[in-house]
C-alpha cells in the first residue's frame, strides 16, 4: 500500500528540482480499516511531515485514493 500511496501522492504533489528532498517522497503509511474496503490512512513523508489519508482497495486488488 505504501508504494500505491507514494506514487498517487507524488502525481498530485509533484516533486521539486531538489528530488529526494521532496515533501512528497514517503516515509511510512499507517492503514486502519474503516469500513468495508475503505481504510484511513496516516502518511509520513521524509522531510517529517504527515498527512492523514483515506484509501479504498477496488475489487481487482488495486488500491486508489479517495
């Protein structure tokens, strides 16, 4: 999940020039279930940063935001 979460977070917060410095680049995900397939998520990001989530694991195993 954490590669899924990077990866959409990334496309709506692109990162910098200044690359891995990026408050986008993921440290850790946190997951609990919130209801059925839907999850809330804590986000981590390198720079120290977090962000709180909510993701939703579609029938076909992907997992997507929202």
């Amino acid at each position: 999940m954490k590669s899924t979460l990077e990866r959409s977070l990334m496309t709506s917060q692109p990162r910098t020039e200044q690359g891995s410095r990026s408050a986008t680049h993921v440290r850790r995900v946190r997951c609990t279930k919130a209801s059925g397939s839907r999850f809330s998520c804590q986000v981590t990001f390198e720079d120290g940063s977090s962000r709180r989530v909510t993701a939703r694991e579609r029938s076909d195993g992907d997992v997507v935001l929202g």
